[in-house]
C-alpha cells in the first residue's frame, strides 16, 4: 500500500536488508527466541481427548495416528 501511495517503505520494515550496530552484528543475528519459563497450559480439554481417540479408533488399525502411538 504504501509503495503504492508513494512511499517508499516509511516504517513498515519491509526493507531486505538488515541494518548492523556498531559491534557489526545484525539486529536478526543478535535475537535468540527463548524458552518458557513454564510450559503453557494444554488448550484442549479432556473430553476433546476422548473424542479424538473414540474417532481414532473408529478409523481402524490402519489409521494414519496408530503409527504414533
């Protein structure tokens, strides 16, 4: 939108390169995701894990789920 306006990508980020600091490392360089301190709750419920295994089940021994059990 905005190249089509006529700016030329005024701070959307849509630049290819990536600026350096003055140590020479790249800001996507220097990022590391880090892990959870605390694992996030489950988001599906029991009886939701119930209905997955009955359907599982209903699908046969050949299922594509049973070979990761």
């Amino acid at each position: 939108y905005l190249e089509l306006i006529g700016g030329r990508q005024p701070d959307f980020g849509l630049v290819a390169s990536t600026p350096t600091s003055t140590t020479g490392v790249t800001a996507r360089e220097a990022w590391r995701p880090q892990p959870r301190p605390a694992p996030l709750p489950p988001r599906i419920t029991d009886a939701e894990v119930e209905a997955h295994a009955e359907l599982v089940e209903k699908l046969g021994d050949q299922a594509l789920w049973r070979r990761f059990d």
